[in-house]
C-alpha cells in the first residue's frame, strides 16, 4: 500500500502523472458507461423473454 502512495506522489509531481489522471478518468468514464449500457441490455432481454413466453404460453390450448 505505501508502494501505491509513493507512486502516486511520484506521478503527481512529474509531468506523465496528469496524463495517468486523464487516463484514469476516462477510463472510470467508460467504466461507468458500460455498467449502466449493460444494466439496460439485461432489463430489455429480461422484457423480450417474459414476452416470448407468454406468447408461448398462450399456444397452447
């Protein structure tokens, strides 16, 4: 852990340590973006399924 901070000391002085920052927060950016794209995928084929068998379901006689 004390490695971790002594290297996030180190990237804050130098001039690449705002480039891992940028780096960083496009990439929890991102991150957050996929979550909520795949959060809404799984609420539209949890839809089409209930959907699918119901259908199924009324076939049946």
């Amino acid at each position: 852990m004390a490695w971790l901070k002594q290297q996030i000391r180190q990237l804050a002085v130098d001039c690449r340590g705002s480039v891992f920052v940028e780096y960083l927060l496009l990439l929890t950016i991102v991150g957050i973006g996929v979550i909520a794209g795949l959060a809404m995928v799984r609420g539209s084929l949890l839809n089409e399924l209930l959907e699918l068998a119901e259908a199924i379901t009324n076939l049946t006689p």
